[in-house]
C-alpha cells in the first residue's frame, strides 16, 4: 500500500477531551478517534501501531508455551451464575438479552468460557499443563472512562489462562508468564514495576500488575529502592506498625458533651485538637451476620480491600445498616466508640499507638477523652 494512499489526518490543537500526553498524541496524530464516552475507532496509520504491539505480546506468549484461541465476546449468562460473579460484578457488567428474553453478557474477562471449553476438551491429566491465550475486545461500563484508550469502556486485552495438576506446576507457569511479560515491557522500551496487587473479582491468593512509571495515571505505589526491588499496589502494600513505643497515659478518662460533633473534622474544632489525636469506628457487615467494628486514626481512611480480607468481615466490604448499628450500641452513627462494643474489633496499626485519644461514648452528643489502651480499652486484633 502507498503511503499517500493512507488518510493521516493530524492536528494542531490538543482537545479538551484530553488530560493526558499519550491521550493528546495519539488523537493529534490521528491514531484514534474518539466514537462515543470511552470508545475510540483505530484509524489505519493507529491500527498498524497496534498491530505491531500484538506482534511483541503474540511472540512472547507464544515462547513461553501458550497457545492463540478466540473466544466470543458475547457471553451466556449462565457460566456467570454459576461461577457466582453474575451478582458480585457491579454495574461494569453490561448485561442483554437476545430476542428469546434469554441473559448474556458482554464480557469484561473470560475466566468463564475458558473454563467451560477446558472441562469440554481437557479429557485426561496427560493433557496438562495447558494455556491458552486470546487478543480479544473487552467492554467494562466504566462510571468514568478517562485517559483515552487506556481506560476506556471498550478495550483490547490479551488475556491468558493456564490449567495445572499440581501447585509446583502452577507456580512454574506463573514464573514462564512473568518471564514473559518481562521480555515484552523490556522490548518496548518502557521503564515499569511488578507490583502487587489485589485479586479483585477475579479471585486468587496471588497478584502482580506490570505498572509503568509514569507522572499520569490513577494508581499509587509503593516502591522500594533497595536491591529486593519490592513494589506494590497501596491496597496490598503492609503498614508496618510504629516503631516508636506508644506514650504513657498522663489524662483521666472523662465523658465530655459535643453537640452536634457528628464528623471528624467537627470533633476536632470542637474540642481544638488535631483530627490524629481521634479514633474513628466504622461499623461493617460480618461474614456470617452481625457487625464488625473498625478502628482508624481519625485523619486516616479505611483501606476497604485490606478490610475486607480481615476474618469475619464481608467479602466485598458492605458498610452496616443503621438498623445493624443501633442494635449493637444503641447509638446513632456519628457518635460509635470501642469502650464497651460486644462485637468483633479491629485496630489499625496507628490507632493501636494512640494515647490520651478522643472517641465516641455510644451516646448522642458524647463523647469520651483521655482514653487509653490497656486502661480504658482491652487489646484487640489489628
């Protein structure tokens, strides 16, 4: 094909769609162009860019052992309840029907039709291990697409699923996958981390995301700059607890009155103390019914992903019904504390180091100061 056959439509302006750089070149240079909110057509000049980056991933995957397949964007609803995820996913799951009123998806991973083709023509042990891979359009009805192509509604992934008979087998495909993606971030040239990371709705006991470092994007690591080069996903990253010991007691305990104090924020102004010298307690739904309490830091904010792996906690984290609350205080939101809670109690770690702290008395417009572990408060799990 000519090269002044191709339609290379450049130009001069950013659009305001566009926050960042590689959104505002790709558009510029005419690779994309945007349809609709998180949808973008590959123009031919685009298409052939892309075409050269699936030539990298087929390559790799296919030295590490895997084998190409397609499967099909459209989905029976079916495989998704039995697997259970037809109610985990959220509204990111674009749900149909065909003519016949019949459910179908259209999928955003393919961990149910793999697994149904594998049952289908896996037939004896002596076919294992076996992995699979596809390069395939994906749609996730994002709330905010953002970012251009890499965060749009409408995606292309290569996704791969592998079948073992045993852990050791496992681990050894994982290990050839890893090498894998290794080679194809090194081979384009990009400057990227193995983090960490939670499974999500996928499932599993392990994660990593190959991150590339940028100034954009919506993720924060944690990096470390010694010789193990560890990195990982702040959901997953561990909070070490202080090293420094917690200060003695020094204030009674009082039950002062806070009108109206229902915040944290409010709680501190009132009382003219910093918000890190209060406790928060969040109330969440138990794994088997009941609540559980949470404690943080008043300045700090609850990691919902590392909460909801916690031991009697509800998987995902479902903050508790005011009806739930009342019956296990007695109290309105706004006012919950840990001194004399009948329920399962969790501490993060600087909660745990607190002295002489604020907390709520399970009272309207009360709560208590001086408050100390150990004296006013028994030890709980963190």
């Amino acid at each position: 094909m000519r090269w002044s056959r191709y339609p290379i439509n450049t130009t001069k302006e950013t659009p305001s769609e566009a926050e960042v750089v590689s959104h505002q070149l790709m558009l510029r240079a005419g690779l994309i162009r945007r349809l609709a909110a998180g949808i973008y057509t590959w123009t031919p000049f685009g298409l052939r860019s892309l075409r050269k980056v699936e030539q990298i991933i087929r390559e790799e995957m296919d030295r590490a052992g895997a084998l190409e397949l397609l499967m099909p964007a459209v989905q029976p609803a079916e495989l998704w309840q039995e697997s259970g995820r037809w109610e985990q996913y959220g509204p990111e799951l674009l749900r149909l029907k065909d003519r016949h009123q019949r459910d179908f998806v259209i999928g955003p991973t393919h961990e149910e039709v793999i697994t149904d083709l594998a049952r289908r023509e896996l037939k004896s042990y002596r076919q294992l291990p076996a992995n699979f891979y596809q390069i395939q359009v994906k749609f996730r009805d994002e709330i905010r697409p953002r970012f251009g192509v890499m965060r749009g509604r409408e995606f292309i992934m290569k996704d791969a699923y592998s079948f073992h008979l045993t852990q050791e087998s496992l681990q050894q495909g994982y290990e050839a996958m890893r090498d894998a993606y290794v080679r194809m971030f090194e081979r384009m040239g990009l400057e990227f981390r193995p983090v960490k990371a939670d499974t999500g709705s996928i499932g599993g006991t392990a994660s990593e995301e190959f991150q590339v470092l940028a100034d954009s994007g919506e993720d924060a690591i944690a990096v470390s700059d010694g010789a193990d080069q560890y990195a990982a996903n702040l959901e997953l990253a561990p909070a070490l607890a202080p090293t420094h010991a917690r200060p003695a007691a020094a204030a009674t305990l009082q039950k002062v009155a806070t009108p109206g104090a229902k915040t944290i924020d409010a709680l501190a102004n009132f009382l003219k103390i910093p918000a890190a010298r209060t406790l928060k307690l969040l109330m969440v739904d138990g794994a088997e019914g009941g609540v559980v309490a949470l404690l943080v830091r008043g300045d700090h904010e609850l990691n919902a992903i590392k909460a909801q792996k916690l031991p009697g906690i509800a998987n995902p984290l479902r903050m508790a019904s005011r009806e739930a609350v009342l019956a296990a205080t007695g109290c309105e939101p706004g006012y919950l504390g840990p001194i004399g809670l009948r329920c399962p109690v969790y501490a993060d770690h600087a909660a745990l180091a607190l002295s002489d702290f604020v907390c709520g008395a399970n009272e309207i417009d009360q709560h208590y100061t001086g408050v100390n572990w150990g004296r006013d408060l028994p030890a709980v799990s963190y």
